[in-house]
C-alpha cells in the first residue's frame, strides 16, 4: 500500500510551511529559523473530499488556519507575510 499526503507546519512565531509527507521531518521555519510548535499530517491517498449526506465533506485531514495577521506592501498592497494563529491541540 503506498501513502500520499503532506505535513502542515507552523513554528512559534505563526509562519506555515507545508511539506510533502516523504520528505525530512521539518524542526526549524523555513521563514525566521524560529522552533516548529504545531504539525499535522494531511492524508490524501484516498482523496481529500467524499460526499456524505449530500454534501462535500474534507475527509484527508486538512486544518483551515485562521489568519492572525498580514502585512502588505505599501505599494501594490501584495501580502508579503501571512502570521497564522497556532491551533489549540485536541487532548485525545
């Protein structure tokens, strides 16, 4: 059996990175150095969605990060940087 997915990171300072689930695991951001705090496993073998009660239901895994800030630049107003808030681990 062969599995696909990727890794979802964010270090202390809230900068994401996400990385394909064969590659190292990630310790430092890739962004400031600063620890990884926060990881989670996105398992795509079978797919992301599947349809339950008639409606479209993530079923891989994937955490929709809220955004705490961005910074913009002055000129464009592209966003240079995105700090996402570090989710609550769930006790299991």
């Amino acid at each position: 059996m062969s599995y696909e997915g990727y890794v979802q990171y964010l270090c202390k300072n809230g900068h994401h990175h996400e990385l394909d689930c064969m590659c190292d695991d990630l310790k430092k951001c890739l962004t400031c150095n600063e620890p990884i705090v926060w990881r989670n496993g996105v398992d795509i073998t079978n797919g992301s969605f599947d349809i339950i009660d008639g409606k479209e239901v993530r079923i891989d895994g994937y955490v929709e990060l809220k955004i705490k800030s961005q910074r913009k630049c002055e000129h464009c107003n592209s966003i240079l940087e995105t700090i996402y808030e570090i989710p609550k681990q769930e006790e299991k």
